[in-house]
C-alpha cells in the first residue's frame, strides 16, 4: 500500500456502493421492476451499450433480464441468454476446479504445484520448490502483474512460463497481494494435468456437463463467431461515441479469463454456489470444506480488503459476501454471492469497464434485504434548497458533482459522467443519502455566516470535502482563523519517513497545501471541530503543526489509517540563495551542451530494454526531429512490440495492452504526457518539459543529497519534478504521475545514469523506470546518433 495516497484516487470505477442497515423486506414483482428500472437507468448513465442480470434467491432465480442492445449496429436487444465474456470472473470457477481435485485426492491445497505440473517454476529456488495452489489462487507469489506475456497473444504458453523465472520478484515471495493472471492460470493447468487432459476438457467435464451450463464455452469462437454474443464496446469520452472492439483471444491464460456465458447459464452456477457446493439433485460437485477454503482470506489486498482463492471478501450490513468481478476488451462482468441469505446475483455487461460492476451487488442486496429508501419528507418540500444548489468541485472524478431541486419536492445531484439520484432528506445529523443507495451520502458543510461553502461526500471509507464554486465559478476555500502570517508559520519541508521523501507545505491564495513529490499536491482544510488541519479532499488523512506561539511549524503529526508518523521539518537553503531556472539553464549548457540541441535537429538512439518484474528483454529504438517530433519503438518479440509517436498535430501510443491505437491531441493531458517522453530525456533545456518551471527547493535524490528540484507543470497533465545536480546541471531523475482510467494516478519515478560526451553533447546511456503497476524497466543505450535521416514512417504508426 502507498502511504498517503488514497486508494488510489476516487475515481468512477471505485464509487462502490453499499447501504445502511435496515430490516429485511419481503421481495414482490414491484419492488425486482423497480430494481431494473433502477439498472436501466443507471446502465444509460454509465454508457453501457447493454447489460443482462440474474438474480437468485433461496435457490430459485427470481429475476432473468437483458437491458439494452448487443449489438449498436443491429440494435440487437440483449436477452438473458445473450453470450458474454466474463473475464476474471473465470477464476471463481477455476478455483472450485482445483477444489474438487482436492476432494478427489488427486491435489492437495498447500503441496508444491511442481508435483503436479514441474515446468512451473517462480524465480527463486526455495519459491519454485514451496509455491502451492493457495499461493497461485490468492495471487500471493510476490510476483506483479505479467501482462505483456500473454496480452499481445503472440507467444505460446511454453514460452511464457519459462518467461516466469527470468523475473524478479516485486516483492518477496507471499509477503504481498499482486495481481497476475499467469500465476493464477498454473492453478488452472495443474488441475487439469492431475487428470491427464486439458482445462478446457476439464472444465466441460466437472463443471459445464454436471451443472447444465450448455451454452458456456472458453473457446474464442464460441464469443467472436456466434450470432447470439454480444459485440463489445468502448466509451469514448472525448468523442462521446461507442467504439467497437475486437474479442481478444485468452487461450494462454485461460483459466484466469476465458469464460464466455451467459446470465441464464450463470444463474445455473450461482445455484451450486449458494447450495454449499450440491447439485440440485443433491448430488456433491464440490465440498463444503472446499468450498470454505475458496471462501477464506488468505491474502490482504492494498485496499485492505480480503482475497480468497479466485474470490474477493465483503461485508453487507456486516454479512459476508463473496464477489469476483472481470474486464476484458468490450466487456465487463460481475458474481457475487451472499450464502448466510441465500442471494447470488451475477451482470454482464459489453463495455471494457464500469463502475456499475460494484453497483449492481448493492443496488441488488439492498432491494431484496432493505425496506425502500423514502425521499424528501413532505415538510421538506417547502424547504429552500437554493443555498445547497450549484456546482461542487469533485477533484477525484474530474469534474464538479452538481446539486440542484428536483421535481418532487428535493434535492438531487449528478456526479461526473454518472447520471443524477435523488437524495433522501437529511437524518438527524444532516446527512442525506443516494435515493439509489443509502450507503453513499453527503452533507453540507457552511461558515460561521451560514454560507454554504463545501460538500462532505461519504462512502464506505472514502471520506471526500468538495469545495463549492461561487457565482464567478471559483472555489470557496472556507475561512480558517489564522492570518497570512500564521500560516505562513506553517510552510516548508518536512521528512515523511514512510515516504523517505521530503514533502512541502506551500502557502498559494490563502490556501495551504502538501505536495506530495512523488503524488501531488493536496490542499489542506481546517478541522474546526477538531481544532487540526486535514487533506480537503480526504478528510480521513490528519495533520497537526508542532510549534511554539509566532514561530515556524518544528513538525508535523501525520495520521493515516489510525497509524501515525512524525514529519520533522527539514531545513533547506534560503530561497535567495537557491539557484534560478537561468542559472541552471546555463549550467546544462556548459556542462552538457544543451545549446547545441538546436530546434531542427535530429537524433536516432538504439539500445536494449529490459521489464525486470516481468523477466522480458527487447530492443529499443528511438528518434527524434527537433523538439515536437519524436518517435519510440519498443520490440518485446515474441511477446509484444509497442510503438509511439509525438507531433505538433498528435500523439500516438500502439501498444497489445491497448485494443487500438490510442490517439490524443494538443490540450489534453495525454498529448502533454507524451510530449514529456521526448528521448532527450535528461539533457534537453528545461523549457521543453513544460511551459512553466520553477526551482522549489533542495532534496535528496539517490546518492546526491543537494539536488536541485525543479517543478515543471504543464496545462493539462500533472507536474514533474526534476532532480538536477547542483554542478553541472545533469538530470538525476524526474518524478512524474500518469492518470489511469479507473485507476486514479499511477507514480512513476525515472533515474538516469552512466552520462557519456557524444558529440560534444553528454547523455544518460541509462535510464530506470519504475511504477508499482509493472514494475521496473531498464533502458540501456548502445548508439547515439545525430543528424541522421528520421523515416517519416515513424511518425505514421496508427
């Protein structure tokens, strides 16, 4: 887990939604319509082509639906015996196979996995000779994310897994939960090699022929070439349009994916779910003891929920439930299963990813466990909702939440690119809760005038402060009892130990702020209730300034997660005497030659690269032509070969993770990113990485301990932060952040080593690239060349 970074961010595919306690209601034909109006109307604001649910209750299914169209072309409606891909969703099937070999006493739980299948090796001996099924199904190898072995689909499975043991591990081997379909798929294979066949052959025999799943297949054609399968999309936003994609081909990994079903067929299973593991004749597919073992933690995921073996652990109203969800190109799928009730629901939907995958299990457990949700009181329809009304900044989702009356006499409000919900009247301490569910709810925060100056925005854990916009559309940062002079007591640098990063307290419009290096910079609130400061858009994170009356903050109490750190400051050079972007320009140009980097000059650089968490090498090519245009070309073969291109007019990513090219243009954050890729990385002048730098202090940056920052931001994308030596200039490295859909934003951090004179021009000949999603890449260069023809080609990749 990244210490301060909230999960990371709140971004639309994190607002799951969950809902109060209440007492159980009996379930009618009313209330299951209203649930899948709920779900069409939701679908729609989500932008979801189309969507089919089954929901099973005391094992009979209550409700079978298709919303929305398979196909946009056709305007194919969806049906529940519509056929999806149910990606990840796989793995929940996967482990109970590996469970009935158990039972079968043909595998055991927690023998080595080279007594079943040799080949499978991790990359250390003692981990090779230990890794067993738990570890496999509960992603606990130590080993992160694999994806570039099998995404491109270009590499047989043998060649993958003799990949695995080139790798390093992220970190030690069952220290940690890491996601990686290659690991979880060995389970799968060793459960069909102790049967002597495939799991393919396997999962027909135990699974699809015993239950009835007729229609279920893993085979690609069974999804690509069937006329009663969903066509998947992708949403554009930009565009605003749908995008089809491609199915993609899961072979190699498939018992961690390839699952193509339908709701119909899937009910089938939630049934054997929900029945301990029976039949419905009676008959034992798999046992309660085995089923129980899927069902137990034995990972702890960095949100700090639990992970089972191919199942997620939850709590609804502080009752187990079990869920897996899965993502694939153009499709997305969610089981859920909630045994001490008797409740299993499982969604298909054909569109790569939403955040209606957690949506539909609360929205579902709240309709058959919760009395409906009333809305506004009718004493509340008289109430003046004008001051509430207006815009509320939602720094996590990009947007501003709106909040304005509606016609039946309340309030509603619409969050960024999720439609609008009714919200409830307040309870007795002001809170008001989502009509759609109970559990996501807000409260409005005032000024000691009774202006209405923020928005608190409560989920699960997630505790977020949006500030609301004036009439001149600015940000009312709320009154704290202080002077400018009293805070700016409160600046400066201060050592996160945790971090082993120095972060900054910076003073910008009244408003005081942590900047982060490595994240961002948060702005910071006052608790007046509390009498303390906190980060305003996670109200959970606390700070609290050590100092004597009228002197500079000595410290400061950080608290997180009830576990708190103490910050010492850290003092730093005056800022007189810190060196100015001019001084530093001139001192990369006599030490470096960055004059002779002329705006029409060309560049070819060629090398080999290395992605050591995922045990690939390849080769690397890069160009560029003046500053605006430059190209990189990634071969991976025969796993993958990415490529990418930056022009004043666009930029260009091809890459097999991505199902098409991905194309931005100026003014976006993406198009930014990519014209900070520039492969004069290091020695370029600082005026290209940005349109605006600044010298922000003095920090330590691997073995030199005074190098000099400089921050550069960009319009759109997030700033870097350049660590620069304090003698000649060179780059020691950049810290960047990237956002992610779905993700939040990813920390990506890049040293640069071994400077070499080429041409009166010195240049890293090695860069390291390190993010905690994949892992560390090595760049090593073993040719440097300039003014050397560029072929235009590598500026026309898409």
């Amino acid at each position: 887990m990244n210490w301060i970074t909230p999960r990371p961010a709140i971004a639309a595919a994190t607002l799951t939604l969950a809902v109060s306690a209440l007492p159980a209601a009996p379930v009618d034909a009313e209330r299951l319509e209203a649930l899948v109006e709920t779900l069409d109307e939701r679908r729609e604001a989500m932008h979801i082509p189309g969507m089919a649910i089954a929901v099973v209750k005391d094992g009979e299914v209550i409700l079978a639906r298709g919303l929305g169209v398979a196909d946009i072309d056709t305007d194919r409606p969806v049906t529940p015996d519509t056929i999806f891909c149910i990606g990840s969703s796989s793995k929940t099937i996967t482990a109970a196979m590996a469970g009935i070999g158990v039972d079968r006493g043909k595998l055991e739980w927690d023998a080595p996995v080279s007594t079943y299948i040799p080949w499978f090796k991790l990359p250390e001996a003692e981990g090779s000779e230990a890794v067993n099924l738990i570890d496999l199904l509960s992603h606990r190898t130590g080993l992160t994310r694999m994806s570039l072995l099998w995404y491109g689909g270009t590499a047989d499975r043998e060649t993958i897994y003799a990949t695995v043991p080139e790798a390093s591990y992220y970190h030690p081997f069952r220290e940690s939960w890491f996601y990686n379909n290659v690991t979880f798929a060995a389970a799968g294979f060793a459960a069909a090699a102790v049967e002597n066949t495939t799991w393919e052959d396997l999962l027909q025999r135990d699974i699809l022929d015993p239950v009835g799943m007729a229609d279920t297949s893993p085979a690609h054609e069974h999804l690509a070439n069937n006329p009663n399968a969903a066509r998947g999309y992708l949403w554009d936003t930009e565009e605003e349009s749908f995008k089809p994609l491609p199915p993609r081909v899961l072979s190699l990994i498939a018992p961690a994916g390839a699952i193509n079903s339908s709701v119909n067929d899937m009910a089938k299973w939630v049934r054997v779910l929900l029945n301990d593991g029976a039949l419905p004749d009676g008959t034992q597919l798999i046992s309660e003891a085995s089923l129980a073992q899927c069902w137990t933690p034995h990972a702890t995921m960095p949100n700090g929920g639990a992970y089972g073996l191919g199942w997620m652990i939850n709590d609804f109203q502080s009752t187990p439930y079990y869920e897996h969800g899965g993502n694939i190109d153009g499709f997305a799928s969610t089981l859920a299963v909630m045994p001490d009730e008797g409740i299993g629901l499982t969604a298909l939907m054909n569109v790569s990813a939403s955040p209606m995958q957690a949506e539909v299990i609360q929205l579902v457990f709240d309709t058959l466990l919760n009395e409906p949700a009333g809305h506004a009181e009718e004493d509340g329809a008289a109430e003046d909702f004008s001051a509430y009304e207006g815009a509320y900044f939602f720094a996590a989702l990009g947007g501003d939440l709106v909040v304005s009356a509606d016609d039946e006499g309340g309030l509603a409000c619409e969050l960024p690119g999720q439609g609008t919900t009714a919200l409830n009247a307040p309870d007795d301490e002001g809170y008001r809760a989502f009509a759609v569910n109970p559990a996501i709810k807000v409260r409005f925060q005032s000024d000691d005038t009774g202006r209405i100056v923020a928005l608190e925005f409560y989920q699960g854990p997630a505790e977020l402060l949006l500030p609301k916009r004036d009439e001149d559309g600015e940000l009312i940062t709320p009154g704290v009892p202080f002077d400018e002079h009293e805070l700016a007591l409160l600046t400066g640098k201060f050592f996160h130990d945790l971090l082993r990063e120095t972060c900054e307290v910076i003073l910008k419009d009244g408003q005081l702020s942590m900047d982060v290096p490595s994240q961002q910079a948060y702005p910071l609130a006052w608790d007046a209730a509390n009498e303390r400061w906190r980060f305003r858009d996670f109200p959970g994170i606390v700070l609290e300034f050590t100092q004597d009356t009228g002197s500079p903050a000595t410290a400061i109490e950080f608290t997180q997660n009830g576990r708190t750190t103490t910050m010492p400051r850290v003092d730093g050079p005056d800022p007189d005497d810190l060196p100015s972007i001019a001084d530093l320009e001139a001192l990369r140009a006599e030490h470096l030659g960055t004059g002779q980097l002329a705006e029409t000059r060309t560049m070819r650089i060629t090398g080999r690269v290395k992605l050591i968490h995922q045990g690939v090498s390849g080769t690397w090519t890069a160009w560029a032509d003046g500053r605006d245009r430059h190209a990189q070309r990634s071969d991976f073969s025969p796993f993958a070969i990415s490529s990418s291109s930056h022009t004043a007019e666009r930029s260009v990513d091809v890459s097999p993770m991505a199902p098409e090219p991905t194309i931005s243009e100026p003014g976006t954050a993406t198009y930014e990113i990519s014209a900070g890729s520039h492969p004069w990385l290091g020695f370029a002048p600082l005026a290209w990485y940005a349109p605006k730098a600044r010298v922000s202090g003095i920090e330590e940056f691997g073995d030199t301990p005074d190098a000099v920052v400089v921050v550069a931001e960009a319009e759109h994308a997030p700033p870097m932060r350049l660590y620069l030596d304090p003698d000649d200039g060179r780059t020691l490295g950049i810290r960047a952040s990237i956002p992610i859909p779905g993700m939040g934003t990813i920390p990506i951090v890049t040293t640069l080593k071994e400077w070499r004179d080429v041409g009166g021009v010195r240049i890293p000949h090695r860069m390291e690239v390190s993010n905690p999603f994949t892992g560390e890449m090595v760049i090593e260069c073993e040719s440097v060349e300039f003014d050397v023809p560029v072929p235009p080609e590598v500026f026309d990749i898409d």
